[in-house]
C-alpha cells in the first residue's frame, strides 16, 4: 500500500521531469533551427564558404542529436520505457559529429582515430542488440 503510493508519486515525478526535459529539447531545436536558417543566409555573404561548412554541418548533427533524444522522451510517454535504440542512436551521431569536426579542421590523431572508430563499434553492436531485444519482446507481447 504505501509502496503503491510512492510508486505513483515516483512515475509522476519521472513524468513532469521528461515533460519539462522535453519541452526545453523542442525550444532548443526551435532556435537551433532558425539559428541554421540565419547560417546559411549569412553563407551567401561570404566569399569563402568553405570554413562556414564545418558549423553547417555542426549544426545539422546537433539538431539530429536533440530530434533523437526528443524521440526517446516521446516514446517514454508512450510506453514507459526508455528505447535504448534512440539513445544509442544520439550517441552514434554525436560521435560521428566529433569526428567529422575533427577531420574537418584537421586535428585528429590516429589514437584518437582507433578510439572514436572502437566506441561506434560498440554502440553499433550495442544498437543491434538492442534491434533484436525489442524485436523479441514485440513477439512475445502478440
């Protein structure tokens, strides 16, 4: 009985904190946005567009980085549960944004290389993994 009680007041309190996590990730992609459009405006002012590319492109990953985590809330309100597969998601594009950016301005090490290159091959196996957890259990529950 009063572990029903603190359960109900724990799953509202998880609620209103993904609620208020998610509206601050829809504002911040709703500036991010405009922020973009302003960007590649200001591109056509440039005589060199070359350098302006790096944060177009920083941008954009961001912007996919939030759309991913803002799906995974999204699917908390669904289900209750947290998707591993959005998350890791975020994180593979996160990665790959740290290291396109790196490339780009040319400040990458080959350690750093080996490193960045064996963390996508675990979140990618962990992504797979996480694919067929969620397949299975879909199976289960028809």
């Amino acid at each position: 009985m009063i572990s029903d009680k603190i359960r109900s007041y724990y799953d509202k309190t998880v609620d209103v904190v993904f609620g208020i996590i998610l509206v601050f990730i829809i504002f911040s992609i709703g500036i991010g946005t405009a922020q973009l459009f302003v960007t590649t405006w200001k591109l056509l002012t440039f005589s060199g567009v070359t350098g302006q590319y790096i944060n177009i492109i920083s941008d954009v990953l961001t912007l996919y980085v939030l759309i991913e985590l803002s799906r995974s809330l999204v699917e908390y309100f669904n289900t209750h549960k947290l998707r591993l597969t959005f998350i890791v998601d975020a994180a593979i594009v996160f990665v790959l944004r740290e290291v396109l950016i790196s490339l780009f301005k040319h400040e990458l090490k080959p350690e750093m290389l080996y490193a960045f290159s064996t963390f996508l091959l675990v979140l990618g196996a962990l992504r797979i993994g996480s694919v067929l957890v969620y397949q299975r259990e879909r199976k289960i529950l028809q």
